[in-house]
C-alpha cells in the first residue's frame, strides 16, 4: 500500500514540475515487470480523484511477467 502512494506522488510532484517549466504537458509510458506490476496495478486501482490528471496522463502501459 505504501509503495502504491509513493509511486503515483512522485510521478505527479514530476509533472508539476515539468508543467511548470516548460510550460508543456507529457504523456506517461509505464513498463512494470512482475512486482512492479503489481504495485502499479494497485496504484491505479487505489487512485482517488486527487490523482486524475495524473491518470489521464497515461498513454500505455505494458506488464512483463506479472502475475495477475
């Protein structure tokens, strides 16, 4: 659980700051291999509407070996 909100509010502490800089919105290509599968499948799974933009932010997202 704890990993799952580390994850998602350092990807969005990035984005501002990106956002803020270069004034440019970017996309987000995940790739998660086996646990990091799982943390981020829970991550999206366990994102409240605090996390959205960050959400619609996805473009794609490949899972290598994870057990689901």
């Amino acid at each position: 659980e704890e990993y799952t909100l580390l994850l998602f509010e350092d990807i969005r502490r990035e984005l501002l700051i990106i956002n803020l800089i270069k004034k440019e919105s970017r996309l987000i290509f995940f790739i998660a291999s086996y646990l990091g599968g799982i943390i981020l499948a829970k991550a999206l799974v366990n994102a409240g509407n605090e996390y959205l933009p960050l959400k619609r932010a996805i473009d794609s997202i490949i899972f290598l070996i994870t057990p689901f």
